[in-house]
C-alpha cells in the first residue's frame, strides 16, 4: 500500500487519454462509413433535359399564290391561347415578319388573354364577334400586313385534318370562308370534322407524334412551278 501512495499518476492519466483517444476515432471512423454508405445509396440524380415544345401544325399558301378568303391554315392541339399562341408566331414570325396583334372569335375558345408573351415581345390579342367567323384566325404583322387562317379544331381527325389544310393552302381552291370550308367537306366525307373519335396514330398526333397521314403531303413549295402549299409542323 505503501508503495502504491508513492507511485506517480502520470501513468494512470496517459492511460485514461489515450482510451479517450480510441473512441473518438472509433467514432470518427464509423460516421465516414456512414457518409460513404450514403453516397453509394443516394447518388447525385442528373439534371433532366428540357423538353423542345412540339411545331405548330400549319399550312401555308406561298408568297405567288392567290390570296383568295384564306392564306392558310392552323390546326391547334388545344382550345389554350396562352399555350398555343407562342407555338403559332415562332412558327409565322421568319416567314410573315414579327406577329404583333391577333383576333379571333370568341365562340370556340374558352379564355382570350389580352396579351400573349411569344419569343421576344408581346402579341397582343383580341376577340371581334360578329366580324369574324368563327374558325378564322386574323393576324396583324406591324408594318407587313394581315392574314386570315382557317382554324381546324383540336379534336379533329388527322385524315380530316389533311383535306382542309389542303384545301385552304391550294391557290386554285373554292373561295370560301372558313366555317364554309369546314361544312363543305363534313357535306363531302359524310363525316362530322369535331367529335371524331381518334384511333391510335391519330391520338399519337394530336399529342405532338407525326401521324403517316400527312406523310404524302408536299412539304417546301418549289416557287417555279411546284406545289403551292407550305406545311409546317407535321
């Protein structure tokens, strides 16, 4: 006992550290394990890749053509201005200039916004009732001119769709105004344009595919002599 009162401490306290010591490392050594488990289970996610907004679907008559009632037409995928409107300029803007004013009529569209927010400027929009018919689109370009397109409703079929893009794009066409054209070629086919149920390649296109249907339609018009029809978006 004697012998024990007289030892010095600094043994047991380098011990007492040293213990201290090992399980904080211990401790250390178990939460990087836990790190490395969790970025093994929980990766980095990748950033997802912005989705390109389907083309307007038109149809153009060329810069020769007789202009008649109608300079072409557009065949939205929805009754939403808003959504489709920017879809419609981007699409008209390099062919017919910048897009600054647009008219419809109210009948077929559920909200009108005043304005439309397009690729580097504001189209302004408006509704005129009765001076406009109904399945016509009016177009103002500042400083270029005015455009009128047959407007095909969303729910059309596409082979229906077909017949009256070409229709309103060929130069040799009946001069009729849009809601004629349209119940001219429900008159024709026997088959109502709105209200047709779609198969599956139709329903595949009015989602933004690309239905055969329009396969065998003439594309870039050739302006010494070839078709006179501008499709663009099909």
């Amino acid at each position: 006992m004697e012998g024990t009162e007289g030892m010095p401490h600094t043994g047991f306290h380098a011990g007492s550290f040293s213990a201290r010591d090992e399980t904080r490392a211990t401790a250390e050594a178990a939460r990087r394990r836990v790190r490395i488990m969790s970025a093994t289970l929980h990766p980095t996610l990748p950033r997802p890749e912005p989705v390109a907004a389907p083309a307007a679907r038109l149809a153009l008559k060329t810069d020769g053509a007789s202009r008649g009632l109608l300079d072409g037409a557009w065949w939205p995928r929805s009754r939403d201005l808003l959504s489709e409107l920017p879809l419609l300029t981007d699409a008209l803007d390099p062919v017919w200039g910048r897009i600054t004013r647009i008219a419809v009529n109210p009948k077929y569209w559920p909200v009108i916004p005043r304005r439309v927010p397009v690729d580097g400027h504001v189209v302004r929009v408006g509704w005129f009732t009765p001076e406009i018919d109904p399945h016509k689109l009016l177009l103002l370009s500042y400083g270029t001119g005015r455009w009128d397109l047959l407007i095909i409703p969303p729910e059309t079929g596409a082979e229906s769709a077909a017949r009256l893009m070409a229709a309103a794009s060929d130069h040799d066409g009946p001069p009729l105004t849009a809601s004629a054209l349209i119940a001219a070629d429900e008159a024709r086919h026997g088959v109502a344009t709105t209200g047709e149920p779609l198969d599956a390649d139709e329903a595949w296109e009015y989602e933004g595919g690309a239905s055969p249907v329009f396969a065998a339609v003439p594309r870039q018009p050739d302006r010494a002599g070839g078709p006179s029809r501008l499709i663009v978006g099909l």
